[in-house]
C-alpha cells in the first residue's frame, strides 16, 4: 500500500498546569526536508526529535510545531520587587501620586518584570513523546488514506493506457496495408517496370524499420511493473517515478513509428494519461 508524502497529525495534552499541542504538516519532496519549532525549553531535545521524526516520515517537507499554552497559576514572569520599589522611590521625588499610581507607572519600567528560564523535566518530556508519537501516527493514517486514493488513481490511469495502446496495435494491420497501397501507387505512378520479388523485400525492410511489436510488449511489462510496485510493501515513490520514465520512452519510440494519423492520435491520449501519473507520483512517498 503506497502512502502520500502530503499529510497533516495533531495531537494534544493537558498536563497540570499545561496543555502540549503537536502539529505536524508534510507536502511532497525528494528528500527529507525538516522543519522542527519547539519551545526554547526543549531545544536540547531537537536533535532526538528530528530522529524520531525522520525514522517515521522518511521523506517529504515537513513542518513539524509544539506549542505549549500555560493553563495553571504558575507563570515564568515575575515582578522584580527591588526594581519596582526603586522605581517607585524616584517617582515620588519627581510627581505627586497616591502608591496606585505610581505602582502603574513602576512596573512599565525596565526590568520591572524578571523571567525564570525553565529547566527541562525529563519525566514531563517523556509523557510528551507519547503526544508526539501520537501526532505522527495521525500524519500517516492521513498519508495512508491519501495513499489509497492515489492508488485509485494510478490504476484508473494505467488501465486507459492498456486500452489505448491496444487500440493502438489493433491498427497496425491497417497501417501496414496503407503504407503498402501508397508504396505501389506511387510505383504505378513512375510507370516503370519493379522486380515483384525485388519489391516485395524492400517492402518487409521497410515496414520493419516501423514494427511497434517490441514497444507493445516492453509497454505492457512496463505498465505490469508499475501495478506490482504499487502493490509492494515499501516507500516507492522513487521506483515508480523511474517506471514512468520507461513508459514514456517507450509510448515515445511507438509514436514515432505510427506513421499513421489515428494511431498518432491514441498515442497522444497515452501520453496525456502518463503525464497525469508523474504529477501525482512526484507525491508518492
């Protein structure tokens, strides 16, 4: 089952005094590219994070955010009481006010209010991974439902690409007829005298220089290989984009041989059908 690289997982925690929320956004790329926004308190933290987050996501732009709301009392501002006194002092030497007053004054100034930066609690950070695994497996059930609708795509596509190409071949006969019928008009037309035989071996050479066969058969094992890749259990987004490739060269080399304006015409719907593949591949984890 092939997953999306697009996806989005939240999760959230309400510790005592805290709520933790997780999100985690991730968009198509070639390789891992990692954004990690955490609170200054667990930056220590960011490079096992971003392991943990890699050994999960594997590839994709990800944007990966923890937000921290304080819900309870404590607060990591304080009120700096000997500055604010001796704002307060000197205010008083310069206006009249009653202490109200000039205590909205006071804690206005600089350094009136003092922050105690928060140890990291290695307890409280392992109840945290549990929030964090959490927001990653939502990301890849999305990435998995994604997947599942890709996949419907895919073999939507693959299964028109079939039929065109069978239709395709179906017109080599009449190709063939063609090419021969305006070979010997055009023969009848110099009104000279052609060894049959002669002809004849001309004619196979020629009309082999155009046989689609071997592109029929290596763009049917192509499109086969697809469909098993897509079955496979591991990230194949790589493989696929390699297959299309081949696809494509090979519906390429059958339009240049088709010297014939129907045949021409499904080889265009194959092309057009291919490349709604590679832009939906490129999303293929």
């Amino acid at each position: 089952m092939i997953q999306s690289m697009t996806g989005f997982g939240k999760a959230t925690l309400q510790l005592p005094n805290k709520k933790i929320t997780v999100e985690i956004k991730s968009l198509n790329s070639k390789s891992l590219d990692l954004n990690v926004r955490t609170p200054y308190v667990y930056r220590e933290m960011e490079l096992a994070l971003r392991n943990q987050i890699a050994q999960k996501l594997e590839r994709g732009k990800v944007d990966f955010s923890l937000f921290i709301e304080i819900t309870g009392e404590e607060t990591s501002s304080k009120i700096n009481v000997p500055i604010v006194k001796a704002y307060i002092n000197q205010l008083r030497q310069v206006v009249d006010g009653d202490d109200t007053e000039l205590l909205k004054m006071a804690v206005r100034m600089p350094d009136a209010l003092k922050t105690e930066r928060e140890e990291l609690d290695e307890n409280e950070w392992k109840t945290i991974q549990g929030v964090i695994d959490q927001g990653l497996e939502n990301i890849q059930e999305f990435r998995t439902s994604e997947g599942i609708a890709l996949e419907k795509e895919f073999l939507i596509r693959i299964g028109n690409i079939l039929a065109l190409m069978r239709e395709t071949v179906a017109l080599d006969g009449e190709r063939i007829e063609t090419v021969k019928n305006r070979l010997k008009t055009a023969i009848e037309e110099l009104n000279v005298n052609v060894d049959e035989n002669r002809f004849e071996q001309e004619l196979i050479f020629y009309l082999e220089k155009y046989d689609i066969t071997e592109e029929k058969v290596r763009l049917e094992n192509h499109l086969n290989y697809f469909m098993e890749t897509l079955a496979g259990k591991e990230a194949n987004g790589r493989k696929l984009g390699f297959i299309t490739q081949e696809i494509g060269r090979e519906i390429n080399t059958m339009g240049s041989k088709s010297n014939h304006a129907q045949m021409q015409k499904l080889v265009v719907q194959m092309k057009d059908e291919l490349e709604k593949i590679k832009e939906q591949v490129l999303n293929v984890l």
